[in-house]
C-alpha cells in the first residue's frame, strides 16, 4: 500500500503489522462495542454549513487550551502499554506530538516513565492518574510530575473498575503476551513486530512498576491488575483534594453530562474531557458529541471542553467546535500510526490531521478557528 493519507488507511496498515491480540486490544471496545461504533458514527450525521466568497488565503489554526498555545485544537489522549505496539512506544509519540505543537497526555499505564518523556520532549505535557488504593503513590505521580515539569494533571473518572473487552478474551489477549498456542500461531505470522519486540520486552509500568509489578509477575493480565490497584470508591471529594495538590491545569476526563461538567467546574478543574474511553468502558452510553452541546449550554464559558472519541478527520474536529468544543482529543490513529511506522507514523498522521483541519477551515469559508459557532453545522 502507497504511505498512508487518512486514519483509516493507518488502521489497515496496523491491522497488517500487528499480531490479532493486539490489533484487537488498540481497536475493540467493551460488551457488543455499541458506544464505540457509535463514537464515530455520529460525526457522519452532522453536516458542515460552507460559505463562499470569504478571504481564506490565510489560515489560522492555532488555539489555546490548558493554557497552552497549540498548533491546532488537538490533543494526544492517555493511551497505556506503547510499548506493545512499537518499540519507540510513548517517547515516539511525545516527539511527534511536540514537533507538531500538540499537547501530549501520558497514561499512568505507560511503558515509559514520567521523567524519560520529560527529557525527551520540550512540548506541551499532560500525565492522566488514576487514583490507586495506595494513596502514597497516587501522591507520588502527582509530585513526580510537577518536578519533571508537567503542564497539566488529568483525572480519568471512569475507571472505578476495568470495562468487559469481550475481543480480548476471544482474541487470547494477555498483558503481557503469553504465547500459548492460540496467539503464538498470529505472533509467528508476524516476524516484522516480532522482531521489534525482542529488542526490548519490557512493557512493565513504567511509572508505579517500583511499587506495584503485579504485570510482570503471576497470572495476572491488565484487567486483573486495574481491579485490583485502582480504588473503586473515590469520589469527588478525593478529585478536590488532588485539584487542590497538582495547583496547575486539572482536567477531568471520562464526564459524559452536564451534571458532572458542572461538579467539575465547581471543584476547580480547568476543562473537562468529555469521553466515554472511547467506548472501552460502560456500553450503551452516549458518544461524547452527542453530550456536548447540552454541556456547552450548562457551562456557558466558564469550563474548556474537550470531545474525546471518534475523531478520525481534520473535519470530525471543525464539527465539534462548531458544536462548542475548545478542543479534540484522538488516542486509537495516534497508536495505529505508532504501530504501522513508530515515530514517523505519528508525524506523518498528526500532519495529515493538521492539512485536514486547515482544509476544511478554508472550504468552510473561515480563517480561524474562532470563526465557528453553531450556525456553521447542522
Ligand atoms: C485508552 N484510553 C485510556 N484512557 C485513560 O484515561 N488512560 C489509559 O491508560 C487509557 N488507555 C487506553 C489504551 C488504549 C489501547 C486505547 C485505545 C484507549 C482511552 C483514551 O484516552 C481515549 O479516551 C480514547 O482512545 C478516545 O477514543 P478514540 O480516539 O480512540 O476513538
């Protein structure tokens, strides 16, 4: 296949040079995957209102969120375990991103530390947590990450427990791999990754693997060790108090009404990510631009919004600003990119993003981002 020119031809590429199992761990959902499919689906039943006969021969993209001066309106969404994917794992996709302008968020789930993807890149940097039951650690994230100069913390709120990911278990996808003899006939047929992964096995959890290692020892899997790490009753009172602790931009991700935008306003967040994990979590949820207008009338100005899931086009993005988004969020193209061509991948997806997004300002008849509001979709 000729270089990849959109998203979907990125998917197709990973499909080629993944293993099933972790094709299927980047591209599935939870239960019947109804929320995932629906993440996208709804972008197709909006439609952009152009208007002709305007100055576009200077486009501006740029936008500010998180008190950081981006490119465009786009960020890097927390996505775990890089390293599965491609051996430059997140310090390939933190480059990419801050060459391009683009804000980066790294998981607590990553296969790189805190501190490597602070050296690594200058850019614009957001760590998403989770609150662990070892509240010392949660601690320690959040002080590790103002020392290493993180701009922003990122609360992901739907996680009290792992989500059902019915793919993975008919995949036979374990974290890490375990070659039985279902998945070894699909990692053998793969001897490119599989290449790539022997330069370095180490997808440990970079960042609590000194406190908790339960992925590298015993049966466990993913699933197992989020249920058995993550504390299952936090509440808002505990994401005040770490609001109050981090001090700088908080966002809070995994709010799917305005309820929830609103409690998270109150208790001082700088912007929510409206998200459902990109469907990964609770099925049968709205998609999040579903939520977002009605979000957008309870808030008025006084929270960022940001649309996480879904997103595959430079359009997809202008539709939800126009519907009252500061912002877009993308995790799946970023790691389909990483897969088919690590770093390079990334570059060359994110600039394709930023041509996709100036493109339709300019044949939306706007010269900035600014310039959209609700009368330019319908
Ligand atoms: C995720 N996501 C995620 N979110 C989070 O807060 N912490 C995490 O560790 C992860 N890990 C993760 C792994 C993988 C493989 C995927 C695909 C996703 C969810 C992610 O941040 C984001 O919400 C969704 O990916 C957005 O939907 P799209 O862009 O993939 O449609």
């Amino acid at each position: 296949m000729a270089r990849p020119g959109n998203t979907e031809e990125f998917r197709e590429v990973a499909r080629r040079r993944l293993p099933q199992p972790l094709f299927d761990y980047i591209d599935g959902g939870a239960d019947d995957e109804r929320t995932l499919k629906r993440n996208s689906a709804v972008f197709e039943k909006r439609s952009l209102v152009p208007h002709g006969l305007v100055d576009v021969s200077r486009i501006n993209c740029g936008a500010s969120i998180l008190g950081q001066q981006l490119s465009m309106p786009l960020i890097l969404s927390p996505t775990g375990m890089s390293r599965l994917f491609h051996s430059g794992k997140e310090l390939a996709v933190a480059r990419a991103a801050a060459d391009a302008g683009l804000l980066y968020g790294l998981s607590t789930m990553a296969t790189t530390s805190i501190e490597d993807v602070a050296a690594a890149s200058n850019g614009s940097r957001m760590f998403q947590i989770y609150i662990f039951k070892d509240r010392g650690l949660t601690n320690e994230l959040v002080d590790r990450c103002a020392a290493a100069g993180y701009h922003a913390l990122c609360l992901t709120i739907d996680t009290p427990l792992a989500g059902n990911r019915e793919r993975d278990r008919r995949s036979g996808m374990t974290i890490p791999p375990r070659f039985d003899l279902r998945s070894l006939v699909s990692y053998a047929l793969h001897p490119r990754w599989l290449l790539d992964f022997l330069k370095n096995p180490d997808f440990r959890l970079a960042n609590v693997v000194h406190r908790v290692d339960a992925l590298a020892s015993g049966p466990t899997g993913l699933i197992e060790y989020v249920n058995a790490q993550f504390d299952p009753s936090v509440t808002w009172e505990d994401a005040k108090l770490l609001v109050r602790q981090w001090k700088g931009p908080f966002v809070i991700k995994g709010v799917l009404d305005a309820d929830d935008a609103i409690r998270a306003r109150d208790i001082g967040a700088t912007a929510v990510m409206i998200s459902n994990h990109g469907g990964r979590q609770l099925d049968g949820v709205l998609a999040p631009l579903e939520t977002l207008p009605e979000i957008r009338e309870a808030v008025g100005d006084t929270i960022e919004l940001i649309v996480d899931g879904g997103v595959r086009r430079g359009s997809d993005i202008v539709k939800a600003i126009c519907l009252g988004a500061d912002a877009c969020s993308i995790g799946r193209p970023y790691l389909y990119a990483l897969a088919a061509d690590g770093e390079n991948g990334v570059r060359g997806l994110l600039e394709i993003l930023r041509s996709e997004f100036a493109r339709t300002l300019a044949l939306m008849g706007k010269e900035s981002v600014h310039m959209l509001n609700r009368g330019s979709i319908v």
